[in-house]
C-alpha cells in the first residue's frame, strides 16, 4: 500500500541517518550521488579499499530494513567486492 511505502521510507531515512558519518559519507557519494568507487575515495581522502569497507559496513547495517520491504530497494552496489 502506498501509506505503507511513505512509512517505510521514513524508516529507512532514519536508519540512513543514523549510521556513522563515514559510512553515510561513503553511501552517500556512491549510491546517491552516482560516484564510482575511485571517485568517492578520492573526494573522502580515503583509500579505495577503506570506501569499500565503508559502503559495506553501512550496507549491512541498513540491509535488516531492506529486509522487511523486498519491494523497496534501499542501495545499489556490488558487496562482493567490498570485503
């Protein structure tokens, strides 16, 4: 239902919020703003493997929301890259 879509997002709003600044740094730039791996590192004056790290850290943290909403996809990205 689409109620239950708003409610949801605002879930997954909060949650986003409240992970780490570095890790919200990292989602951010790559998920939202479109940035590639090396880019965002760059922009973050951090290494690329330190990045990835990040984004799946902050992945698996947000991935319990994703859970209960199958139909919402929360992030893009490849964690099997980001070990």
């Amino acid at each position: 239902a689409p109620q239950e879509d708003v409610v949801r997002l605002a879930q997954i709003r909060a949650a986003f919020f409240r992970l780490p600044e570095d890790q919200r740094a990292a989602l951010h730039l790559v998920a939202i703003e479109g940035l590639s791996y090396p880019e965002a590192a760059k922009v973050l004056g951090v290494p690329q493997g330190t990045l990835m790290s990040r984004l799946a850290r902050a992945r698996a943290a947000l991935r319990a929301f994703e859970d209960g909403a199958p139909h919402l996809k929360l992030v893009g990205g490849r964690d099997d890259a980001a070990g």
